[in-house]
C-alpha cells in the first residue's frame, strides 16, 4: 500500500484554526443606517457560536464612522491579522466593512493575501466558489451604490440650502442662537413643529466674537490664534460649540470661514480637485472656496472682513517665527546674494555670557550649510543704524519743517489704502456676480427646460442689474494708484524717527512693515573671499519692487529657453516687460 490514510480527526489542525477572530461593528452617520451596536455585537457572537469560531474580547467599535474611507479602526483589524493576532474579521453585513469600492477591493485584497478572511453574521456567503465570490462582489457593489445614491441625496440638500443663503449643514454656530427647522412641541401632531431656520445674534457671544477679530487686528501687535485661545479657556471661561475647549484649529476655521460677517463658505462645484468627496484632501487644491451671502445678521462689517483678510496674507508670508518680532529687523532683513531671510544670532564674550541678537547671518547658509549660500555675518545694530539713516535721508525736509509738538503725533488713517480695499472688495463680487450669470446661462443652455422661462429673465436681469450697480461704483471711486504715494507715510516715519529709541523693538518693527518691502544686505568681497564691509540697501513700498520678476511678453519669437529667472532679473534691457 503506497498510499496511507489517515482518519480526518487525527490530522493535525492548521495552526491558525487557534487564532481568535476580531468582531468588528460599525454605526454610520447616515440616520438610516443608525443599526444600534447592541444588534451587530448580538449577530456576530450568534454567529460565532453557530459556527464554533472564538472571538477576541472585546470587540472593535467604530461608532458615528462612515464607510466612504479608510481612516477607521478597521485598519488596526487588519494589522492584527497580517500580524497573525487574528483569524480574520467578523461584520455584522458586508456594508460594515467598507462602502467605497477602491478601498474596499484594496483591503480586502490585503486581508487576503495573508490568509485572511472577511466573513457577515448575517449573509451567509461561500466565497471558496465562484458564485460565492460573485456574490460578496455584488454586495459591495450594492452598498457602494447606496453610498453613493445617499451623497447625490445630500449633496441637493446641501444645494437647496445654499440657494437659500444657509449653511449647508444646519447646526449651531457660535455667537449666534440657532433656530432650526423643527423644534419640540407636544402640542403638535408628531410633537414637532415646523418653523423657518434662521440664526439670530446671541445675545452674550456675539460680543466676543468681535472682540477674537479685534484681537486678531491689534496694533502694533496682533494676537495669535493660540494667544485667542488662552484667552477664551483660561480668561472669559467659554467652552467651543462642542462643550469641550478652543483649539488654534477651529478658532481659525471660524475666523476664515468669515460667517460672522455675513457669508456662506462653499466648495465651487465646478471645481474637480476632488475635495469632499476624496477623504484624503482637508481643503481644496485649486484655491476654489467661494464667499456667497448668508441670511444671517453681521457681526463684524465688510470693511472688517477685508481687513482680516489683508492680514491673513500677510502673515502667510511672513515666517512662524518673524510674526511676533523680538527684534526690529525681525522678517525683513534679507541676504543680497541668495536673497534668503536674514537670522538673528547670539554672540559669545570673553566671559562666556551670550548676547542674543547680536548678528544678522545669513538664513540659508544657516539651515544648508556653506554649499548653499556663501553667507553673511553683519552686525544687527550696524543695519538698524543704516534703516534709520535711510529714514532720516527720505524724510529729512518733513523732520526740519516740522515742529516737535508735531513729530509724536499718531499716523492718520490712510484714504488711498482705504480706497483700494474697496476697490478690491467691489472687483471680488463683480467677479462672483459674473460666475453666477455664466453658471446661470450655461445651466439653461444645457437643459432649457430647468427654469421657468419668467423665473430665469428675472435673476438674469437681477444679476445683471446687480453688475451694473457694481461697476458704476467702481467708477465712482476713481483709480487709486498701484503704489501708494510717500506723502502718506510721512507722519508715520516722522514719528518713528523722534521716539526711535522710547518705541519698542515690536513697535519699530510692525511700523517698519508699513513703509518698508525689505532691509537688503550686500556683501561686499575681496578677490580672495574676505569680507570687506556690508551695503545696506532698503526697498519703500511706494516704489516698484526691484525683486520682482518682470512679466515676459514672449512674442513671435518667444524667449531664450536657457533663461533663469536670475538672468530676467540680471538683463531686464533684454526682455519686454509688460509693467
């Protein structure tokens, strides 16, 4: 006998037969899927104990978690399968592992290259055959169907409320009262009465909600997000819209979403980057968030608004550490040769003491080595005596003529820089009201038969009507000029000049940032590399900045393909410039 058999139940088990399974059990943040914990846990252990399968205790709760990604617990299931902790995984339906076809198909593919298995406490599947796996494949693609039936569903909700000029997810927003579309009433047939939503200022919060952009504003010096949030938790004692305490994060998602200033922040659904719908993306990558009128009360006003706004692009470009300055030339200072910002350094004496600040070095030589940049090592009070020099030599008749009652007196408000925000402000709804009318006309182009006939003439006529009035106050308001004039800035210098040395390293910095572009320093060489002396050189905002890189008309001819940016700056008489 060649062959030897061996009764079934004298073979040796395969060693993960052993291994526990992990029950997993997943509640949606769709209402209709609200299927309670207690019936999934209550089928899988029917399951287990139906089949002779041992579960891991306790199991894997994925509570308010939708299905579109992957960014839940089901991963760590998965790990402790490949890790051989675990058989495989337990589900109440199929839909609870996943509901997104590519992540679905992706894991499930992971689970199974281990020897793992998925298995539903409530459809029973044979996946070893064909039509098993056939089946299981049918499932998932009924679940992804209804997942994607539920987001064409809110995504028309979400349109119908925005049409309406209200948020698109209706909940309370802090330093308003809100007052949703039902409400509790027992008197009412179904205990709930109908009302229209609408938000009202509350009549406690809305004040601090002026005040975090107050002090978002603050001059000489504004306050950080982190600053707003100590205040919030430890001094006014308020907790954030979830009960729980104010973080940097959502202070600056309120702020920016710019609801308390009457606006709605909306994704343009024309936009393809895939935000919203790819879990991956925490904002939109085309820069394509639109600003609609909201219908609820302003707290602050459009002129606030832009101003915050101006502010936030400034301090996008101004460095992490630059933005509260310990120093006067903090931010401003940069290297000629590489043009990188130039850093604050300490100085070490002969008794070992440190003096902080003591140089300006260069920062990319600083952070790259010497392979990056050849670098420079200046002293800061040589460069800060230099800017004061300039100021004296721009300003030197206004100093004289002047008398000294006059030269401390406080800046006025600037009517150019005034005049350009609104030109700005008036520009941007043009911009929106044409998107709306070009939305509009290519809607009805599409389908005709979407709108009433009268309904589109009359918004399209409003809309142009609304684009008419905005260009005639565009035209009211005259031309304010690209760079602002000198004249404006000589109260400001003036005054800086005579309290130079009572002001504040962070006062002479924030009214330095007004005037000046940028503090240049050059080093100056000798053949061998030597260091000879170090040319301070300061760039004014109401001239062109000479760092710029001019706009290249190519032409006919096009431009040279060997051109760097370096060589537009270096030959501007070799290029059309179209300034």
């Amino acid at each position: 006998m060649t062959n030897l058999y061996v009764p079934r139940q004298n073979q040796g088990r395969p060693p993960d037969d052993d291994l526990p399974w992990v029950g997993y059990i997943r509640v949606s943040t769709w209402k209709e899927e609200l299927i309670s914990p207690e019936l999934q846990e209550s089928a899988i252990r029917q399951w287990a104990a139906r089949t002779g399968r041992r579960l891991a205790e306790p199991m894997v709760v994925d509570l308010d978690a939708t299905g579109r990604n992957f960014r839940r617990k089901i991963m760590r299931c998965i790990e402790r399968v490949e890790q051989r902790e675990a058989r495989g995984i337990a589900v109440w339906r199929y839909s609870r592992f996943g509901r997104n076809r590519t992540g679905t198909a992706a894991n499930l593919a992971r689970l199974e290259a281990v020897g793992g298995e998925l298995e539903s406490a409530t459809e029973h599947v044979d996946v070893t055959t064909a039509l098993g796996e056939l089946q299981r494949e049918m499932i998932f693609a009924f679940g992804n169907y209804e997942s994607n039936r539920a987001g064409e569903a809110w995504r028309e909700a979400h349109a119908f409320r925005i049409k309406n000029q209200l948020p698109a997810t209706g909940r309370p927003r802090f330093g308003y009262v809100w007052h949703p579309r039902r409400v509790p009433d027992a008197t009412m047939p179904g205990g709930w009465r109908l009302q229209e939503e609408r938000y009202t200022l509350h009549p406690d919060f809305a004040s601090i909600v002026e005040e975090m952009y107050d002090r978002k504003l603050a001059t000489p010096t504004p306050q950080g997000f982190t600053q707003i949030a100590h205040w919030l938790n430890e001094e006014v004692g308020i907790p954030s819209m979830t009960g729980g305490v104010w973080y940097t994060s959502n202070i600056s998602r309120y702020l920016d979403s710019g609801f308390a200033a009457g606006l709605l922040r909306v994704h343009d659904r024309e936009c393809r980057c895939g935000y919203g719908k790819n879990a991956e993306l925490g904002k939109c990558t085309a820069d394509r968030m639109l600003s609609l009128p909201g219908a609820q009360p302003k707290i602050i006003d459009p002129d606030r608004w832009e101003e915050y706004k101006e502010h936030r692009e400034r301090t996008k470009k101004t460095p992490p550490r630059a933005r509260v300055a310990a120093y006067t030339l903090s931010g401003i200072g940069r290297h000629g040769r590489c043009r990188a910002h130039l850093s604050h350094a300490s100085y070490s004496t002969d008794k070992k003491e440190q003096v902080k600040g003591y140089w300006l070095v260069c920062g990319l030589r600083k952070g790259a080595g010497k392979s990056a940049c050849g670098g420079i090592n200046v002293k800061r009070e040589q460069v800060e005596d230099a800017v004061r020099d300039w100021i004296k030599d721009e300003f030197a008749e206004e100093v004289d003529a002047l008398p000294p009652g006059e030269r401390k007196a406080a800046p006025t408000e600037d009517p150019d820089a005034a005049l350009m925000r609104e030109r700005g402000r008036l520009t941007a709804d043009v911009k929106r009201v044409d998107a709306a009318m070009d939305r509009l006309v290519m809607d009805n182009a599409m389908d005709p038969q979407k709108y009433p006939a009268d309904s589109f003439a009359r918004v399209r006529d409003q809309l142009a009507t609304d684009r008419a009035k905005l260009i005639a106050r565009l035209d009211a308001l005259g031309k304010a000029e690209a760079t602002p004039p000198k004249e404006q800035y000589k109260a400001l210098m003036v005054g800086l000049l005579a309290e130079w040395k009572s002001f504040h390293p962070i006062e002479r910095n924030a009214m330095l940032r007004q005037v000046v572009r940028r503090v240049v320093c050059h080093d100056i060489r000798g053949d061998d590399g030597t260091l000879l002396s170090v040319r301070t050189e300061v760039h004014p905002v109401w001239k062109p900045d000479p760092w710029e890189i001019p706009t290249i008309c190519l032409g006919p001819f096009q431009a040279r393909p060997d051109w760097s940016p370096a060589d537009l700056r270096a030959r501007p008489a070799d290029v059309i410039s179209l300034r």
